[in-house]
C-alpha cells in the first residue's frame, strides 16, 4: 500500500514540475522572447501623434509653476 503512494506522488510532483516549466516557457515566448526588454525609440512616433491616431490628447499632468520661465 505504501509503494503505491510513493508513485501517485512521485506522478503528481513530475506532473507539476512539467506543468510549471511548460507555463514558464509559454510566458516567455507571449512576451517577446530575448528581445523583450528592448527599447524601440526609435519608432519614429511622438505620444502627441500616438494619441492623435487613437483619438485621444496629451495633457499635461502637473500645472506650470508661476517661477518656471515661458
């Protein structure tokens, strides 16, 4: 009885081990591979024309500060 409990856990934890590698790979290929933490400025794009495309307006997010030259 104790040989076959050895086994269901032995399957159970390759079985998890198999599951958790196969998560990790498919994350790492939905997420860009090696180049995925590479900077694309040179797009050729402003975020003024990028919102402009998607109908949307660069505002400011804090207000000028009366010292601030013009």
């Amino acid at each position: 009885m104790s040989n076959l409990g050895k086994k269901r856990s032995s399957l159970w934890l390759l079985a998890s081990a198999a599951l958790l590698i196969g998560v990790i790979v498919l994350g790492y290929f939905m997420i860009g591979g090696e180049d995925s933490g590479a900077v694309h400025a040179d797009s050729g794009i402003t975020t003024e024309q990028a919102a402009a495309h998607a109908g949307a307006k660069v505002l400011p997010t804090d207000p000028g500060l009366k010292i601030e030259p013009k």
